[in-house]
DNA sequence: AATTAATTGTTCTGTATCATAACAATCTAT
DNA sequence: ATAGATTGTTATGATACAGAACAATTAATT
C-alpha cells in the first residue's frame, strides 16, 4: 500500500540505535491483544452480556435488574444501601433501578419501622412470579456457556481463576 | 427486623403451594450471583480494567486507546475501518478517539493514495516512545495480574476458557 | 460508459452507564 | 443537646456505545 508519506530513512541494519522507530525487539515486545488478560475478560464478558440481553429483551430485563431480583429473592428484606453496595452500584442509581421495578409492580419498598430513613426491598407476589419465569430463561443461557466452556467443572475452573483475580492481595 | 406491612399468612405448611411465594425449593434454585458465570466476568473485568486505569491515569491513557496504540505499532498502515472492526469499536466512534491520539502527536492519518476515502494509521515518532514507556507500564500491570493467577500457566488456563466463551459455537 | 451499489470516514443524535456532590430526614455518638 | 454519620434522593456531568444519515470515493452491473 503506497502513500503520501514518504517512508523515513529506515532503521540502520547496524548503526546507532534509533528512539523514533520501532525496533524488532520492541515489536516482540509488544503483545498481541489477543494474550492480555483485561482485553480477553472485556471480550468474553462482552459476549456474555449480549447473550445475556437478546435472551431477556422479551421480558426487558438487563444484567443490573435481573441482579437485583435475584439478590431480594434470595434474601428479602435488605435496604437500599445493602443491596447496591453488594452489586457494585452506587446507592444514587440504585434509585432509578429501583424505581423502575416498584413501577412495574415486581418488588416494593417497605418502611423499616426500626429505622425510618431505610427501605427494606421485597418481591411482590407478581415479582415472585416473574423470577420464576426470569429464571427458567436464565437457566438455558447458562446451560449454553458451561456447554461452550466444556462442563460444569471447567465453569468451576474458571470461577475459581476470576475469583484469584479480584480476591485482595 | 419488623415492619410496617403485616406478613401475609405465609405458605402453607403443608396446603396447596402458592404461586406468589417463594418456596424453600424455588430459593434454592435460584443461584447466587457468586456462581453465574456472566456476573463473575463483569466483576473481574471490572476490577481488571480498574487497575488498568489507575496505572495508566498519569499517562492519561484509557484501555481503548491502549488497545489502539498497541495494534498500530504491532501493524502499522492498518486503516480505520480495520482497527476499529477487530477491536469491537464502531467506527462512528473511532473516529473522536483517534482524533485523540493525533491532536497528541502520537498517531496521524496519511492518505492512502490507492483509495483516497480511507486512512492508514500510524504512529508518529513520539508515538513510538509513548509505547515503550506504556508497554513497561502496562507489564507492571500484567505481572501484578499473573502473579494474583498463580503464574501464567494459569494466566494460559483462563484465557484459554475465555476463549470457548467467545468461540463460534 | 453510465448507472447503481457498496465502502470509508464523518457528524449528529440518542441512550445507557457510571461517578460525584449536595440535601432533608433520621439515627448515633459525645 | 449538639455534632456527626447514615439513608434515600435529586441533579448533574462524564463516558461508553449504538444507529441514522451524508459526501466522497470506489466497485459492480448493465
């Protein structure tokens, strides 16, 4: 591919060493993307949410919110503070999310009469019986990644290399 | 914790079972978030990409452009539509982020004159040390990162995993 | 050769995500 | 009683990401 540019003057085969250009040695240095560890995650996690989206657009549903069911399924009662700060969101957008879930009549908001400043987040009955529905869905797009991964070990296996990856030093 | 709204009668101990509350088996069958593979990722990711990002704010580099930067040193003359394509970027938006990288006299568009709509993507001379002095930074980074796996046979084993993720079925 | 279709880079726009600051109400500690 | 911390909330800004449309150019079709 000719171009306007014409090309520098070139590396000296045996000369000084040139800072402007890229030596072979520096090339090689360089990684290819395809063997750094945040951009294969980034990929993987990428690919995995978009899955995860096209199987739950019907039910409009995204990753945060089927998070947030799944956490007052399993353990109703939880304040706001709690539930965000566990999932990694900020206490600030957890109102919107949670909002939209109030409005849609899955989960509510109870006064915690211990403490009148804080909510404590349940399921409603309809919010139960979608969870079930959400699950089933769920369900068969995990069942298609541990098929991709190999089996329920390798899941295992690579649950337990994230795991080393976000564990404390 | 007590609350305002009385509970209902509760699920019959032993009567027909009620679809608007969850079961003992229903809570068992939905998984902790700890176990779902797309979770899992998101969190590693995340704390991946912020590690990344706190080594890398004194170079005032993002994680895209990193990956930009790195593809055009390993291949220069590569065009836009190319880089951004393998990179998962919609063109629409390399567009700002090269524009980036050039207004900082690292990487300049030349005019391909065999097809005078497209640019091939270099790196300028200063370019060329900026990606050494990111490259070092960036090894820090990954040995941290390797060293938390347990070695790169295990760094090997979980990029081998991801790479069934995002396998072609 | 003339017309049609496709590609490249670009701008614009909209939406979703994420973080930060400030605030009233309430609770806790001194 | 007062000062300080917490809870939920609003408002706001930055960033990431996707889609439509467009001019210039190239490729394909007739």
């Amino acid at each position: 591919m000719s171009e306007t540019v014409t090309k520098l003057p070139g590396a000296a085969k045996r000369g000084r060493p040139r800072l402007d250009e890229l030596t072979a040695s520096d090339i090689e240095s360089i990684p290819a993307l395809e063997t750094i560890i945040g951009y294969r995650l980034r990929r993987a996690q990428l690919y995995v949410f978009q899955d995860f989206i096209e199987n739950f657009t019907r039910m409009k549903l995204r990753p945060a919110e089927f998070s947030v069911l799944s956490v007052m399924a399993r353990r109703p009662g939880l304040k706001q503070t709690e539930i965000a700060e566990e999932l990694g969101i900020k206490r600030a957008n957890f109102v919107a999310l949670m909002d939209g879930l109030e409005t849609r009549g899955l989960a509510e908001r109870r006064k915690a009469d211990t403490d009148k400043r804080s909510h404590s987040l349940h399921l409603t009955p309809e919010g139960v019986k979608f969870v079930r529905k959400m699950m089933a869905v769920w369900t068969a797009h995990e069942e298609r990644l541990v098929e991709k991964l190999g089996g329920p070990e390798e899941r295992d296996r690579l649950i337990e290399l994230l795991d080393r990856i976000v564990a404390p030093d």
